[in-house]
C-alpha cells in the first residue's frame, strides 16, 4: 500500500478519537495476521505494521510473551511515537516499578519515563528497555479473508536495544508477546481496542513456504475449500501457574504461559505408566504441561521421555530401528512405517488431543524418520512442553475469557491445512 493510502487511512482512523461525530464507525470483531516458520532457526514469524509512517515490522511470536517489544535503537522513525510518562495511566497499566531518566529525547532514551524488561527467550537475556506508545495497523478479518486494515493509535509496547536481537530470525526487529494474566499483552490491547472478546487464535503451517494463520478475536475460523475449524474445537481448561518461568525477572508473578492438564499419555490407546504426579503443578510453578511457540519440538522430563521412547519402541518392534540422530534419540527406517496415534489425556478419559504421525514424525532422510520428541532433563522446569513441530497444522485457540483452550487436533483429518487460510483480501 503506498504511503498516500496509509496517511488517508490513519486519519480516517484517528479522526473518531478527536471528531465521533464525523468519524468512521467501522469496528472489526476479529483481526487477523500471517505466520511464517523461518526455515534458519523454525521461529514462527508475523508481520504487522507500525509507525507513522507506516513500516512493516517482523517480529518473532512467543506464546509466553508478557507484551510486544522492538528494537529501538537502530532505524526507528515515527512522529507518533511517545514515550510512557512515569506516574501516568499507560505507566500504571504495565505495572512498571521502574521510572528512568534518559536524556537523549529519541525513541527508547526519554527523561522521567517507566520501564518494562524486555526479553529474549531465546538467549536467555533481559535488559531494561522504555514503555512506549505508537500507532500500529492491522488487518480485520470476517474469519475467511482479510479486511479494511484498522488503526490502533497509541499502541502500548516496550523499547529493546539491537543487541538484544541477536539469536532471532534474519529480519526480526523484535518479539510479540501473546501471553495471558497481562493487559498489555498483544491480544489484550487489541481485544480494548476494539471491544471484541479476549480469545486469540494461531495455526501454524507445517510448510516454510507458505503462511499460517493468526486470528484476534472470536471465530469463524474459515480455510479453504469453506471449512469452519472453530465449530469442531475440543475444549479443556487453561490452568493457572502461579510462578512465572518464562523469564527470571517475572519470577514470583502467575504465570503468562499456557497451561493445560495432561493427565496421562496414551500410545495405541494403551496407558503409559510414568511418575503422574510430575503432571501436576507444585507451589513453586514446577512440574505440568505447557504450550510453546519457542521450543521446536515437544520436551518431555527424562523419566516421562524414557517411559514414552519405550512404550512408543513397543508398538513398533517389527520395524528396523535406525542409529538416533540428534537430538531425537528414536529413529526408523521410513519403509511402510505405521505411526501408532499419541494422546495426550485431559480432563478425562474421552478428551484427548490426538497426536498423528504427521506431528510426531520427522522425516530426517530420505530413508530415516524419527520421533520428534526431546529429553527436556532431569532437572526441567516443566515436566511436557509442547512444542512447535506438535502443534502445526493444529487450530489452537485461546479463550482468556472463560480461561479455556480450544484445538482441533490435525485439520489434515478435515481435508485442510493452516496454509489455506485465503490471504487474498475482500475489502
């Protein structure tokens, strides 16, 4: 879109907030953004745009995220930009405890602004960076196609140093935080913005050439050829950790990540027998099952792994093994592979989410597939999270209102994927 059309279209937008009475009255009740696995480090990557004028900016999804943040330091222009006062309502609403003087009045170093801690959760490393507000745009979706692209004029986000970006995507200029227990995580702001219900949906190609999908708002849920996913989720409930383990610097807070509560596993529907009481979450935030757009492949605490490794050997003892390669440490010969079904059980014996080959496999050679299941340790934090590879071509959405997860186990069942969502705009 060129910049004519973004500048007609911001004031478009932003005229309801000054002139109602002149002002456009459209309000979307669902947005949606495209979702790329990088092939280089398999982030899942999306694009929005923001600033005045209007750039796109890629940013590395994390499920556990507690808000958006982007490099400020290199490249970053924008008269809309406006640093966080101390002391003010958007102060407030990050629960800061940090109020810093910076006095060099460019985007990231303002006098008496407050201060969040972006995070790099692939380093491993935070760093004190400045609460900020700038415009953002995104497009609004009726669930099957993209829409008018929609204004949010004083989005709430964190400023990071460059060097903080090292170890995410060729391209990636940040992180978006999709968290929960959060009001400015991204689905909350855009959820106020907009005054649609707080749920947020993501599906993730199993293809680095082609883009999944991530919705805002409630369904339908629409890909192609005219298949709702959102009328045939499975529900189980979003438990609360009451200790932050996404960054040490949270440590102490409920938890932004995404719980669910596995109360067993299945292979050919046959239990396995492991420690169940590793499923469970302890008062430290120990222990349970999350989900994660951060890890590649799910991880398994060691005793849970080895007990999952040899029950899945089992089921597939005429097939010939092949020599482990890392870091799987199961592998076949691909010849005429069966793959037995996986289940994670929930919150009773008839709702699970079923696991196929096609997300427990990976084809590693020509000739070789392995399991794509890690150790995650003796010592794991979390005793199952479930990682990328496990949830592409799954429909996950997450209901923040009624504290629930909705999935739709693998949509290939449904003659669909998450590519086919259809980018190709109505409006």
């Amino acid at each position: 879109m060129a910049f004519a059309s973004y500048f007609l279209l911001f004031h478009t937008l932003i005229i309801p907030f000054i002139y109602p009475s002149i002002a456009s009255t459209f309000h979307p009740n669902a947005l949606v953004l495209p979702v790329t696995r990088d092939p280089a480090t398999n982030q899942y990557v999306t694009l929005l745009h923001q600033r005045t004028p209007l750039v796109p900016v890629k940013l590395t999804l994390d499920l556990s995220g507690q808000f958006l943040w982007v490099d400020c330091e290199e490249g970053y222009v924008s008269s809309t930009y406006h640093p966080a006062h101390c002391h003010t309502p958007q102060c407030s609403i990050t629960r800061s405890k940090s109020c810093v003087d910076c006095y060099l009045s460019k985007p990231g170093c303002n006098i008496n602004t407050c201060n969040l801690f972006p995070n790099n959760i692939f380093t491993h490393t935070n760093q004190i960076g400045e609460v900020a507000l700038d415009v953002v745009a995104v497009h609004s979706t009726d669930g099957s196609n993209p829409g008018k692209m929609v204004i949010v004029p004083n989005f709430l986000f964190t400023c990071g140093r460059t060097n903080l970006l090292k170890g995410l995507a060729s391209g990636v200029k940040g992180m978006a935080g999709l968290g929960r227990n959060n009001e400015i995580s991204v689905p909350s702001i855009f959820s106020s913005a907009f005054n649609f219900s707080k749920k947020f949906a993501i599906c993730l190609s199993s293809s680095t050439k082609s883009s999944g999908v991530l919705f805002f708002g409630d369904g339908p849920y629409v890909f192609l050829p005219g298949v709702d996913v959102s009328k045939s989720l499975i529900y189980t409930p979003l438990i609360t950790n009451p200790d932050n383990s996404a960054g040490p610097i949270f440590h102490g807070r409920p938890a932004a990540e995404y719980f669910i509560g596995v109360k067993g596993i299945r292979i050919n529907e046959k239990l396995i027998q492991l420690n169940t009481s590793l499923l469970s979450i302890g008062d430290e935030g120990e222990g349970g099952t999350k989900i994660s757009t951060v890890n590649p492949y799910t991880t398994m605490e060691t005793s849970i792994y080895h007990a999952f490794v040899n029950a899945f050997a089992n089921e597939l003892e005429d097939v010939p093994q092949e020599k482990p390669i890392a870091p799987f440490k199961l592998c076949f010969n691909s010849k005429n592979l069966e793959v037995p079904a996986i289940d994670f059980v929930l919150q009773g014996k008839g709702v699970f989410w079923r696991i196929l080959g096609g997300n427990s496999m990976v084809q590693v050679s020509r000739e070789v597939s392995c399991l794509a299941f890690v150790d995650g340790g003796i010592d794991a934090t979390t005793s199952i999270v479930i990682g990328g590879y496990q949830l592409e071509d799954n429909l996950l959405q997450f209901d923040l209102v009624n504290s629930r997860l909705g999935f739709s186990s693998s949509l290939l069942l449904t003659q669909t994927t998450c590519a086919n969502f259809n980018f190709t705009s109505s409006a």
